[in-house]
C-alpha cells in the first residue's frame, strides 16, 4: 500500500513535495489530475482504491475541481487524511472545512511545513482506521465537553476558549467551539473572530446536515472551528433547545472536540448541552456565593439523573486569600479540584487583547491550562509545561 498519494499537475511541486517527506519516494505516489471535471467522482474513487493514509491535491486554477474530489474522498472514506495546496484564505478554509481536507499548506510551504503537516493528518487517519477496526457499534469517539457554572464572572469562558486552543494545538481543524450563551456570548471577541454567520444563522437554514453547518462556523488561527452566538440577544428567543441539541448531535459527528460554552445557570440550552455532553467542567471561583451556586447546580443534576457525564472540578483564582480553604470548598461542593487556576493581570490583559493565554508566553495560569487539556488527550502536547507555549501555536 503506498501511504501517501499526491495529485497534481505540477512537476516542481512534486519533487518537493517527495523530497520533503520521503527522498527515496516510496512512500508517495504521483499521481496525475483528471482533464476534465466529469469524471471526478470515479477520480475520487480510483485515489482509494489503493487505500492510502493521505491525498495531498493541487489542482492549480482549479479550485473547485479539488474539492469536489476531496468532498467525494472524505465521503466514501473519512478515515483518509486530505492535505490542499493553495493559499490559506478564509475562504479557501470554509471550503476545506465543508470538504473534509484537514490541513491547508501554501504553495511556498517548506520542507518542515509540508513534513509536519503529512505527520498531524497521519495520526488522525490512523487513530480514525484503528476505530474503525473495533467495530462500529454506533457510538461515538467524540468528545462533547461541556463547560458550566452556576454564575457569570468566574472565567468559564476563558476556560472554554484556551481549553479549545490547546487542544486544537495537538489536534489541529478537529476542535469545534460553541457559544451557547446565546443573548450575551462573547466567544468571538475573546478570540478576536469577526464572524459571517452564527447558530441563528445555522437554525435559520434548518439544521439539514453537517456539511451546511460547517459554512457557518469561523475559523481561527490555532486550528479551532468557532459556532458564535448571535449579535442581536433577541435572536436567541427564536433558538430551541432542540436546535441546541440537534447542533451539538450534527457537530459531534464531523470533530473529534466539540467545546461548548454554556450560559451561567441551569437554562434549557445548558441542559440541552449536558445532555449530550460526554464530559462536564465544573468552574468556581473562592467566594461564597459561587461554591454554594456549585453545589446547588450539582444537586439538580444528581435530581434529575443527569449523573454519566464524567465530571472535572476547576477552580478559578484558587490563590485568592479570601478566607475560604481548598478544603472546605471541595468539602462542600463534594468534588476533589482537578484543576487549581491562579489568579493573574494575565487574564484580563488576554481577554482585552482578543487572545488566548495559551498564545502568550508561559506562566503559572498557562501551566494550569494546559493541565486542563491534558485531560482530554492522550497525544503529546507540543511543549512541556516550562516552555513557550506560543512558539508552537504561531507555527500553526
């Protein structure tokens, strides 16, 4: 089986391309493009006749050719890493979201882009093969993680952003964010995204299928793939529960991470989110009234049996001396803390600047972050907890 098929048209790219991931081109298979656009379909079928774990396509002026072929590949096997050469635009990134191709390279890409790019979709075709090979028993690998609070202002949405950054840093366009705070959401000034379209506008057009929701969602720089919520609060009036229920059911099947940002409280939307969310953080911060808001929120969980999720506890600003121990916060709220917070100018200067901590330089609330990521992921972090955590997410 060769692993990795290249489509183009273009001979320079081609020994590059081979020369950037195997000199000796065992491993890459050239392959010539289609003349013209009628035989696509039986094009995308002949790519994987042969079973291979990549396609890398440049069809130079033929843009669209390219994803019809992708789209087509991805359809028939989604567990086949897709890689385009062309300019990364956002439009060319809606494109590749709808299309299934999981990493863009620019045409000037170098050697170690072009390697380290054939290296991230490797893995995620491999880890997709070796689920498939369990057997498909109707459940799904995603993880639908659901961040919650019983009140505003004790960071869950810095929490929800930098936990989608940094597992977007290991598993790159597979992260999905959701703004469910659906009157005052603030996901995409947090992260600094101006976005075309939100979830009203996705439950304007019916919520068909995945591929019309991803044209809906904003990319961002570190890998995520953003569903904000609307501009105007009153539009959440015309958004269900079970619009909520039937975006997180169309995301969860298309990302391997789907975030979702919950509104403070036990609203219908954040019940909505629990109940097909996979996993629960829990955030507090240490004053009264947001541990006894905690504990009440787990109770009415417990009540209503809403108890599979598995459950993880962060505290936010954990060093604060306000006369409320670790202890008898966890005492009370009956949750041991798997992630303590520190307080930090860091935080507020990062909101403000429109950026994730994990894109600034390390310090002890980023170390925290990333403890946070590491418990939704087996794969090695791009750096361990005393280095820069912005050297790798600038790379991507």
């Amino acid at each position: 089986m060769t692993q990795i098929h290249l489509v183009t048209d273009d001979p320079d790219l081609t020994a590059q391309i081979q020369n950037a991931i195997d000199p000796a081109g065992g491993d890459v298979d050239a392959v010539s493009p289609p003349v013209g656009s009628d035989s696509l379909v039986a094009f995308a079928k002949q790519l994987i006749d042969d079973d291979p774990l990549v396609v890398i396509l440049h069809l130079d002026g033929r843009t669209q050719d390219l994803f019809e072929v992708a789209a087509e590949i991805d359809r028939l096997r989604g567990d086949i890493g897709l890689i385009y050469i062309t300019p990364p635009t956002s439009e060319a990134m809606r494109q590749a979201l709808r299309s299934g191709v999981r990493e863009l390279l620019p045409p000037d890409a170098t050697a170690a882009d072009i390697s380290e790019a054939v290296e991230r979709v490797t893995e995620v075709a491999v880890r997709r093969r070796a689920e498939r090979s369990l057997g498909d028993d109707g459940a799904s690998s995603t993880r639908t993680i659901a961040v919650l609070s019983p009140k505003g202002g004790v960071g869950k949405t810095m929490l929800s952003t930098n936990l989608a950054v940094g597992l977007a840093a290991v598993h790159p366009r597979e992260v999905c964010l959701v703004d469910l705070d659906l009157q005052f959401g603030d996901v995409a000034n947090t992260l600094r995204i101006v976005p075309e379209h939100t979830i009203h506008d996705a439950v304007d057009k019916g919520l068909a299928d995945a591929t019309a929701l991803k044209l809906d969602l904003a990319p961002h720089p570190s890998g995520v793939y953003a569903l904000c919520a609307p501009e105007d609060p009153a539009e959440a009036d015309e958004i269900s529960a079970a619009n909520v229920s039937r975006t997180i059911e169309l995301l969860a099947s298309s990302f391997s991470y789907v975030i979702l940002d919950t509104d403070p409280g036990l609203g219908e939307y954040s019940l909505a989110a629990i109940d097909q969310a996979t996993d629960l953080v829990f955030v507090c911060a240490t004053d009264v009234a947001s541990v006894r808001g905690l504990n009440k929120e787990l109770k009415a969980l417990d009540n209503l049996g809403l108890t599979e999720a598995k459950r993880h506890f962060v505290l936010n600003r954990s060093d604060a001396k306000v006369g409320l121990s670790v202890e008898a916060i966890s005492d009370t709220v009956d949750l041991s803390v798997d992630v303590f917070v520190p307080s930090s100018r860091a935080v507020p200067l990062a909101m403000n600047q429109g950026l994730s901590l994990l894109e600034g330089d390390e310090s002890t609330v980023t170390k925290s972050l990333w403890q946070l990521v590491r418990r939704f992921t087996n794969a090695s972090l791009p750096i361990d907890a005393d280095a820069k955590s912005s050297k790798f997410l600038r790379r991507n």
